[in-house]
C-alpha cells in the first residue's frame, strides 16, 4: 500500500503539479508575450510612416532645388534675384517667402516693400542670412547633419519600444551662424523657432554662380497639408489603432481619428530634422482590448488546469478507493482460506474420533447410534462446505449450471427441513415450522433451492448462541413467495446489513466469534436467488434475533 502510494506520488501527482505549476507561469508569460507582439507589430507601423515622412520632406527638398533651377534658366542668377519671391510664390505652392541671400553679407530678395510677410521676414532674418549673429538652429544637408533627431522617451510607459533612427545623428540644436551652417554644400534645411513659431527654410547654391543662395520660407500649413495624405492606417488595425502628426506643442496638426484624447500615446518617434519636435504619434483606440484577451487566455488555462487538478483530486480517491478495496479482498482471502482449513478440520476431527470410539467392544446400542448420528450430521457439514467452496468458485467462472423445472416449494422446503431437522434437534433446538395450506409452484432448480435454504439453516443454527429455537415461515403472495427463516441469536451487527452478502466478508470472525464460517454462505444463497429472478434479504428480528427472507417469484401456469 505505502510503496503504491509512493509510486503514485511519484509518477502521477507530482508530474502533474509541476505542470500545473509551469502552467500557471505560463499565463503570466502569455501577456507579456502578446503585449510585446503588439507593440512590435504598431512600431513597425509608425517606422513605416516615418519613413515615408522622411522621404516627402527629402523630395519636396528636391522640388524646391528644381523649381528654383528652372525659374534660372538660361537667366542671369544676380538679375533675377530681386524678382525671386514674387516668381517663386507663383510657382511653387510651398512657397511663403522667397529669399536670395549673396554670401558677401546682403539680402538681394524679398524687397522689404512687397509686402507685410516680406518685411517681417527681412526682419526676423536678416541678421541671421547675413551671418552677422548665430542662432539656435536644426539644420541638414546631403552632406550631414548636426542637428536633433532624438526620440521622446520621457513621457511613455516602459512598456512601451520607441521607432528609432539610425540614418540620423542624434545631435542637439546647434548655435551657428548662416555662412557656416551652408559651408560648401549645395542644397539644405533649416529649421529654427522664432518667438516659439517654427520657420522651415529650403535653400539652394545658384549653380551659375555659388556665392547666391536662394531659399524659401516653407508655407508650414501647405506642407502639413501634404503630409497628412501619408496618415493611413492598414484596414485590418483601422479599429485597433490611430496615427497622427503632432506639433513641438504635442498638438495634433493632422491624424487619421478626430476628437481623440492625444495627450499620452503609446508609441511616438519625433519626425526630425525638417520639423524638429515633431513627432508621429500613435494611440489605441481600445486599451483594455489586450488585456481582454489576457484575461480570457488566463480564464481558460485557469479552468484547463482546476479541470486537471480536479481530475488528478479524483482519479486518486478512485485509485484509493479500490486500493482499499483489493487490500480488503486480499484480507478476506486470507481469512478465508483460514476459515475453511478450520471448518474442514473440526468435522474431520469429530468424524476420526467418533469412528474410533465406535470401534470399542465396551460400546452400548444407544452410544453407538448417537455416534453414528454425530458422524453423519459432521459429514453433512463437510459435504455443505465443499459444495459452497466449489458452488462459487464455478459461479464465479460464470459456469454453474442451474436445472430449471416446475416444482412445488411447499415439497421442497419442507423436505429441506426435514433433512436438517434431526441435526438441529440433536443440539437442543426448537424448530417451528408454518406452512400454508395451498401449494406454491415456482420454476426452479430443486438442489440450488435445498443449497441456500440449507444454508440459511445452518446460519440460524451457528449464530444463535443459546435461545435455540428457529422458526421457519412460508408465505405466498399473489405474485411471490417469501421463505423465511428466524431466529432467536444476536443479530446481524449494525452497519454489515449489505456487507454479509459480500464474498468472504464476516461479521463473526472465526477466530474471535469461535464459530466456524467461510464467508461464502450468503453469497452464495443471494447468488442462487437471483438467479431464480428472486432476492435474499436480512431484517433484525422484532424481540431479538435475525430473519432471513427467500423471495421468488410465482409460476404462472
Ligand atoms: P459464514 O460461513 O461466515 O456463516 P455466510 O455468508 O453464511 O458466511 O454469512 C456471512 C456472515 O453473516 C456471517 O459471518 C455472520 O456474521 C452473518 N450471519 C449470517 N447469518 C446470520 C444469522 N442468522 N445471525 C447473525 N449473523 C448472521
């Protein structure tokens, strides 16, 4: 039994504790997991639109080189520069102001006449373009970049992974003055906050002649205009998810969702150089949504694993039960084979002793026919046991045989009796018998019938103690009749009622009661019963004792 338990312990529990146990680790593992593949799968949406920022700003970069390029044409650059702005504006939609700076430390254009944006432009600008002081400026050329391209870390969760740039150089805003800002490149942007407003310049050397520099100011709601065509979200994440384009302010200057609460969203990547403090942000429309989805893989694998607690908590009261029930059964085989070596033992004993009594010459008629009776009464019981011990063994091989025929049970139990009666006498009992009147036919095999009455007799007799007298009922029903068989002994002990029918079982052990018994009486007397479609059943004894009741059906004929 402990050595089952071990191996039990050992190859099922603990198994599967362990993996109830990594299961449950499992689901904490799970939401990390998916969280992770969620922002996995939103950076590359927001890296995906910040490249394609990148390159409209770089083309329209280069729009503005080709415009100014064609608008020289064949044209003397230094002539054309006072008319630069006006043209410009007329042809390139971009355009706010259009500027020609000679790098000799003048402004050839816009004239500070053609206009209110022109002149605040000479204004704000010219100390600058003529490089006669430094400002704080973001700037970029083919040739590189000094200035910020950083990503905002501050305000976001650390769940949260950040797009990043690796083209550019993480470089903060630069003090410089305009000269060596352009050096020697051809083409470039500047971008720099005047009283907190953002001014974009695109410039470009005039290739006919380097010392002219021709730029514009970038019309920056035109440009947002642009921009906000690339905002598109895939149709399949449109419900999941919203990008926009926030200001240096993290105002929303254009999105793919209005009305939405912009303040913390959960991926950014600032756009860059062309428009420094900018950035591209991405909200979730549903936020719950992936914990939904948690818990409900949390709720499923919590069942999985209480179904499977549940079953390894009943699988091992089932093992237990029938361990308990295979350790009673050994005992009771064991018992059982003590008991009948006992029982065979003493009439075996009684008959050795008699006949050698017998043999005497001193021996008067009368002992010799009490010996004789002892004899034969001992070897009836022999003959009962052996018939018992193999009776059940062929029933329990389903072989036994029954010879089913009309007959009457009135003849049969009072033949019974009668053959049992001189025993039960020969011991000090008072038999009663009552019998109705009419006859009772039953279909049924005679022997098996004369087997269990003969041993619930027996029992009657073993179990009386010493009020012996036995009384022995018939009664017959419309559609049954009953065999009853009473006595006046002890009784049946409370709570084995059900368990005396069981095989081997014992409420009077042999070795402690001293009566001798096999276990197999009852069983087999309820076994011949039903076969008969009939039952044996126990009731206690109203005044003391116990009865036995033989049920079986009537024959219809
Ligand atoms: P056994 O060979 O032990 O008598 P049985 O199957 O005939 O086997 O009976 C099973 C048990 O039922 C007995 O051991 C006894 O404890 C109980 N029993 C049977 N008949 C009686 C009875 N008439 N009075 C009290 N107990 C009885």
């Amino acid at each position: 039994m402990k050595k089952v338990a071990i191996l039990f312990i050992g190859a099922v529990l603990l198994p599967s504790l362990i993996l109830a146990f990594l299961a449950i680790r499992s689901i904490r593992d799970q939401q990390m997991v998916m969280e992770r593949q969620q922002t996995l799968l939103y950076q590359e949406v927001i890296n995906s639109l910040f490249k394609d920022i990148d390159t409209a700003l770089a083309e329209k970069q280069r729009d503005f080189t080709f415009a100014v390029t064609k608008l020289l044409e064949g044209k003397d650059a230094r002539k054309e520069a006072a008319q630069f702005n006006e043209q410009l504006r007329k042809t390139w939609p971009l355009a706010r102001v259009g500027f020609v700076v000679a790098l000799e430390g003048e402004v050839l254009s816009p004239s500070m006449f053609s206009g209110s944006e022109a002149r605040r432009f000479r204004l704000e600008n010219d100390q600058f373009l003529c490089s006669r002081e430094t400002v704080e400026v973001y700037w970029n050329s083919p040739k590189g970049a000094i200035n910020l391209s950083k990503l905002d870390q501050s305000d976001y969760s650390e769940k949260a992974v950040y797009a990043t740039k690796s083209t550019k150089n993480n470089l903060p805003a630069a003090e410089a003055e305009f000269k060596s800002l352009i050096a020697d490149a051809n083409d470039g942007t500047i971008a720099r906050y005047l009283q907190n407003k953002l001014n974009l310049l695109f410039w470009t050397r005039a290739k006919t002649d380097p010392q002219l520099i021709y730029g514009s100011l970038i019309d920056i709601p035109q440009l947002v205009n642009d921009l906000s065509k690339l905002l598109k979200v895939e149709p399949k994440l449109k419900d999941e998810i919203a990008v926009g384009l926030l200001d240096d302010k993290s105002a929303l200057v254009a999105g793919t969702h209005a009305g939405l609460n912009w303040e913390r969203p959960y991926l950014t990547v600032e756009v860059g150089d062309s428009l420094p403090h900018w950035k591209l942000a991405l909200i979730l429309l549903h936020p719950g949504k992936i914990n939904q989805s948690v818990q409900s893989i949390r709720l499923t694998l919590g069942l999985l694993i209480a179904a499977l607690l549940l079953a390894i908590g009943v699988g091992t009261w089932l093992i237990a039960q029938d361990l308990h029930r295979q350790l009673a059964l050994a005992r009771q085989k064991t018992d059982f084979v003590s008991n009948v070596s006992h029982e065979l033992k003493t009439p075996l004993t009684s008959i050795r002793m008699f006949s050698e009594l017998l043999q005497s010459p001193s021996i008067t008629p009368a002992k010799q026919h009490e010996f004789l009776q002892i004899i034969q009464s001992e070897s009836a019981r022999l003959t009962r046991l052996i018939n018992n011990v193999l009776d059940f063994s062929s029933m329990e091989r389903g072989t036994r045989k029954y010879n089913f025929q009309p007959i009457s049970l009135l003849d049969q139990v009072r033949h019974t009796i009668e053959a049992y009666r001189p025993q039960l006498e020969l011991n000090g009992f008072k038999v009663e018998v009552e019998l109705p009147v009419s006859n009772c036919r039953i279909k049924g095999d005679p022997d098996a019938l004369s087997q269990a009455l003969m041993n619930l007799l027996s029992n009657a007799e073993k179990y009386s103690g010493d009020n012996k007298e036995i009384l022995i009922t018939l009664e017959a029903g419309p559609v049954d009749v009953r065999v009853k068989v009473c006595d006046r002994g002890n009784g049946v002990p409370k709570g084995a009622e059900e368990k005396i029918f069981e095989q081997f079982y014992r409420a009077h052990d042999s070795l402690s009661s001293c009566i001798p018994g096999s276990g197999l009486g009852l069983t087999l007397a309820r076994q011949i019963a039903r076969a008969h479609k009939g039952d044996i059943s126990y009731q206690p004894r109203p005044g003391g004792g116990s009865c036995f009741i033989l049920t079986l059906p009537c024959h219809e004929n």
